[in-house]
C-alpha cells in the first residue's frame, strides 16, 4: 500500500501568521540548519569549476557583528574575463538546446529553491536582518521568478510566431525572438535572492548565459542560488558566480566588450551612470531599476486606520529597505492631525529586535552607513520640522552589537525639503498636509523617481483620478497589507517610470523575458 505525501504549503509575503505554528516549527528547524551552516568558505563559480580569487572578504550578519556568515572569494578582473569566457563558449550550445529542455531544467531549479526555502530563508534572515516573513516569503518569490518566467516564455512558444502573406504561398513569413549573448546581472543586498533569480533566470530562459555578481553585503543568497542552478543540471559556463568588489567585478562586467546585456538593481547616481556608458559601439540591453521616493496620497475622505496600517506597513518593513517603501506621504489638512496619531500610535507598538527571533516584527538596518543615513535625516528633520515619533538609534538588550534605530515618522517640513526627494533606504516617512488630493498628486509627481504608489480614498471618482494622472508604474489603492509595497510574479508587474527604470517593461510581469531577447524576421522563398 503506497501513502500520498502531504503537499508543500506554498509560503508567500502574505502566508506566515502567528497562529500558524506547522510553518514556525519548520522555519526554527531551518533556522538551527542555516546556523550550522554559517562561517564557511565561498567560492566563485566559473565554467562549471570554483575559483578562490583574490583572497576572500568575511561576511558578518547585522544583526550582531559578532555573527560570521561567511567568507567569500573576492573576485579579480581576469576572474571575471574568465567567467565571460566561458560564458560565450556556453553559450551557442545553450541557445541551441530545445527551448523545452531549458525550461524542464529551470523549473528543476526552482523545485530546488523551494525544498530548501526553510534553509536558504534562515540563511537570509541572517545574512540581512529579514524577518521570517520576509525571508521566506522571498526566497519562494524567487522559485515562483523560475516558473513564472518559463510559463510566459512556453506561452508565447518560445517568441517563435507565423507572420502574415502577401498573398504568395511560396512565402513563409516568421518573427523570432533571439538571446543577444552574455548578460551581466548586478544584484542589490536588499533582495539578495529574488533580484538575483529574476535576471539570471530570464536570461537563461531566453537562450542567453549569465554572469552574476551579488552585493558584497549580501553573497550568501547567492551562493544557495547559484548551488540549486548547478543541483538542477545548468550546464558548465551556462551560469557563473563572481563575487567581489563593485570597483573591480562590477567594473570589468561593465567596461568588457564581451558582454552584451546588462541588469543592474541599485541606486539612481549609479544605474544612471551605467545607462550611460555600458554601449560603446552600438546600442546594447541596459536594464536599471534605480529605486523610488514612493508616494502614499490621503484623502479626506480614506479610512484612516487602514491607511494608517498600511503606511507603517511600507514605510517600516525590512526597516525601509526595499525600493518600493513608502518614504513620503501627502495628507489633507482636515484628516492630517488624525493619520499622525495613527501613525505614531501604531509606530509605537511596532517589536524591534533579532528578527530570527519570532515575537520581533522589525529587525536592523543593513549596515553602519544606512544607521548614519537615518541619523541624518532624523537630525535634520528636528532641526527644520517635527518629529513625531521615533529617531533614536537602539542599543539595549544586545541591538549595540547590530545596526539598529527606531522606525521614524517626521513632518512639518516644507514640501521641497530633501527628505522628501533624496532616497534614504531607512525606516523613515515623511509626511506634508495638502489643501487638496490633486496637490497631493502634483507633488508625489514632482520626483525623479515613479516605481510606486498609493492612494487611500473612499470617493471612487478621486481614486480614478489618482490612477489616471499619478506617475508611477505600481500603483496601489485603499491596501492595507501595504500603501506602496508588495507584488508577486505574475500577480502584479514591477517596474518604475522615469529615474526608477529604464525599459518601461517590469519585472514579475509577461513581458520581463522578451527585454533579454531580440526581434529577428525570417522570410523564406519554397
């Protein structure tokens, strides 16, 4: 007699709850794994073979400095004109395997992905300071990028479509979609796995090969990611791993020749530099998303307390680490008193502390530089406003070993102060009264950026308008899971307008795969 296993539960941003003790009882015993994993050795990974580099760079966690990751290989310049190598020598071979086999190995990659989520999650969450919503959530976004993108790609049967005749049956017309080569992927700390995942395996998808290169703050998830490709059966050279510094690796992968597409998720000053100056001789694949000063509009006429939840939600998860959060917030004056108590009030009851810890919605910020960042911005906010609540830096019950500050709600600003114009990847909202919601729109307008935003309204006329003229490729309305943040692929697409991103296609949507391809026209005479 045979016994039908129990099928996985699917773990999202949304899943984890606090009643749900099967899952905490599986992320724990990951989690004793994940430790038991931690200061070991990392090699890049080039050609199928792993290489030591120059020396190698120790990874602590910042939850407590005193928490080794890892070591890992610092990357050299000729690694990285290695990894091209063997990535173009890969590469004919892998844009001329059947397009169904690579799919059949890609979705291997993300079964991988997801029976070692508890694992690869716990490493996360020390690797970064996630929680064990976040973590888990993320790394199962990152196998749903697999399968999400190899669905679309089998959808549209591999971008290989029959054209229209002219009228002649002895001509055959055709578009086809065709990889360019080699990609660089240049992934952020912040979303160490799923930003790394999406491009590579786009790239891959489309016929193309990938050299990958993870923040230096961040190298583990990628290790585990690159570990599950080669677990799948990726040939050698298909995909290659070269850590190492931004000023070197992040260089070479930019400058050489041999590369011929580049993804790079980071900071406006740099994808804008690279935008300019990745092509040399003729046009070539830049794909940037830089980030956002993301928006959340309040009418008079919201549900206060929903939209009260769901600002702290964006503003404060993963201590506003995430390029969608909701760093600014225009209110009408009538309801602003109101949102600001909410505000504080709920700020106030946010848990702060070790995010591996289950009772701690909030863990650290990911480095010293984010905590002067916060700093900062919280001196000048008391200096030329108000703060409402929070600012200080934490340093008791063990946080002094970590990177940790209060969640901050300032205002009292005038409406052209940089802190609500300059990105601060900190747990950090602004927020400025308005005499209406259309000034509300015209200054959440008044940005470089446009990747998200949020409107909270219960008159549907001003939530039309609010979709109809604000500038932004995510837009969110009345959500209290999050004003400004959150999507899944194939839920909702992610992709920002003006400085946030360079291609007007977004990420987790069915479009995503065809930016690493091009358009090649075949007409055939019998």
């Amino acid at each position: 007699m045979t016994t039908e296993s129990k099928p996985r539960l699917k773990i999202t941003y949304a899943t984890l709850r606090a009643d749900n003790e099967e899952l905490h009882a599986l992320y724990e015993a990951g989690l004793a794994e994940a430790k038991r994993q931690l200061d070991g050795h990392h090699r890049n990974f080039i050609g199928g073979s792993e290489r030591v580099g120059d020396g190698e760079a120790t990874v602590t966690s910042p939850i407590d400095r005193n928490i080794v990751l890892g070591h890992f290989a610092r990357g050299t310049r000729q690694d990285v004109r290695d990894a091209i190598d063997a990535a173009r020598k890969a590469q004919p071979g892998w844009a001329a395997t059947p397009w169904r086999e690579r799919l059949a190995l890609i979705r291997k990659a993300a079964e991988l992905i997801s029976e070692r989520q508890m694992v690869y999650g716990g490493l996360m969450a020390i690797e970064v300071g996630k929680t064990r919503l976040e973590a888990l959530g993320e790394v199962e976004e990152a196998a749903d990028l697999f399968r999400y993108y190899s669905q679309t790609f089998e959808d549209n049967d591999g971008y290989d479509h029959p054209m229209d005749n002219l009228g002649d049956p002895a001509v055959h017309t055709r578009s086809i979609l065709r990889p360019h080569g080699v990609f660089a992927v240049i992934s952020p700390f912040n979303f160490p796995m799923a930003l790394s995942a999406g491009p590579t395996s786009a790239a891959l998808i489309a016929g193309n090969t990938a050299i990958l290169k993870p923040s230096s703050a961040a190298p583990m998830s990628a290790v585990n990611l690159i570990q599950a490709y080669r677990d799948a059966g990726i040939p050698d050279g298909v995909i290659n791993l070269v850590m190492g510094p931004g000023d070197t690796v992040g260089a070479e992968l930019r400058e050489n020749p041999g590369v011929d597409g580049i993804v790079f998720t980071g900071s406006y000053a740099v994808g804008m530099d690279l935008y300019r100056t990745f092509s040399k001789d003729f046009p070539k694949p830049t794909i940037v998303e830089m980030g956002g000063k993301n928006p959340a509009v309040v009418s008079r006429q919201a549900d206060l307390e929903e939209a009260a939840e769901g600002i702290v939600r964006s503003a404060f998860g993963f201590g506003g680490q995430k390029c969608s959060a909701n760093s600014r917030v225009y209110v009408e004056k009538p309801v602003h008193d109101e949102l600001v108590r909410l505000l504080v009030e709920k700020t106030e009851a946010l848990t702060i502390g070790d995010p591996l810890l289950r009772e701690n919605w909030l863990g650290p910020v990911v480095d010293q530089k984010a905590v002067d960042r916060h700093q900062a911005a919280t001196a000048e906010a008391r200096r030329d406003g108000r703060v409402f609540v929070g600012g200080e830096r934490l340093t008791d019950r063990g946080m002094d070993r970590g990177f940790y500050v209060e969640p901050t709600v300032v205002g009292d600003l005038p409406a052209n102060h940089r802190l609500f114009r300059d990105e601060l990847f900190a747990p950090f909202t602004a927020v400025h009264a308005v005499d209406s919601l259309d000034e509300g729109i015209r200054l959440a307008n008044e940005s470089v950026y446009g990747l998200t935003a949020g409107v909270y309204s219960e008159d549907p006329g001003e939530v039309q308008r609010f979709l109809d003229t604000i500038e932004a490729g995510v837009l969110y309305v009345n959500r209290r899971a999050g004003a400004t943040t959150g999507a899944w692929p194939g839920v909702q697409a992610f992709g920002g307008w003006k400085g946030s991103g360079s291609t007007g296609k977004a990420g987790l949507s069915r479009y995503y795969v065809a930016q690493f391809l091009r358009e090649q026209s075949h007409t055939v005479v019998d």
